[in-house]
C-alpha cells in the first residue's frame, strides 16, 4: 500500500487522529506533548500515530494535507491544524463539542 494510500486509512480509521512525536504518555516534543493532553483534557477518544515509528508517515504527513509541522489533529478525516489551533479551541471552549461531533459523526457512519 502506498504511504498517502495508509495515511489516509489512518485518517479515517478513527473520528479524531493525533499525528505526534512519541506517544500520548511519552510525547517527544513540547509541542505534542502540548496537543496530547489538551485533547485528552475533554475526556473525548482520540486516536494517535507515533510519526517516529513510520519515517514514510513522517516524511510524507507534511504533503498529505499540505501542512509542514507537526503535531497535526485530523477530525472527521479532516486537518484541523496544529496545536496551537487546538489550544486556541480549548481556550474559546469549542475543542470539546467538535471533538465530540466528530465522534459521534464517525460512530453513525
């Protein structure tokens, strides 16, 4: 399977996807650890890709969705951005309600 072909799988494989570096538990940057626990902060699933553990993933992400850093969040399959436009959402008190739309728009498909 192409690498774009299993990124997308990936995408669609779950309502909210974390592209990271390390895990949730053990981020491997400040900006992912970031991203991990403000999503994780709603108490909504999420899904995770260590991009470490992929370099096809990690070399080719950027030009998936045409967005160069890292972390990405995708929800319903779509990129919403970078951690910093998941904290701005927390912030403005809409992370949760978008996280939880998308949930429950992948567990009616």
């Amino acid at each position: 399977m192409e690498v774009m072909e299993r990124i997308q799988k990936q995408v669609d494989s779950a309502a909210i996807v974390l592209y990271m570096k390390g895990t949730p538990q053990f981020p491997q940057c400040g900006f992912s650890a970031t991203a991990a626990k403000t999503l994780a902060s709603t108490g909504v699933e999420f899904a995770y890709v260590n991009i470490f553990e992929d370099q096809e993933v990690f070399q080719n992400l950027p030009s998936f969705a045409d967005w160069p850093t890292f972390p990405q969040i995708y929800m319903s399959s779509e990129l919403v951005g970078g951690g910093d436009i998941i904290v701005e959402m927390a912030e403005m008190g809409t992370l949760k309600a978008a996280m939880q739309e998308a949930t429950d728009k992948f567990t009616s498909q």
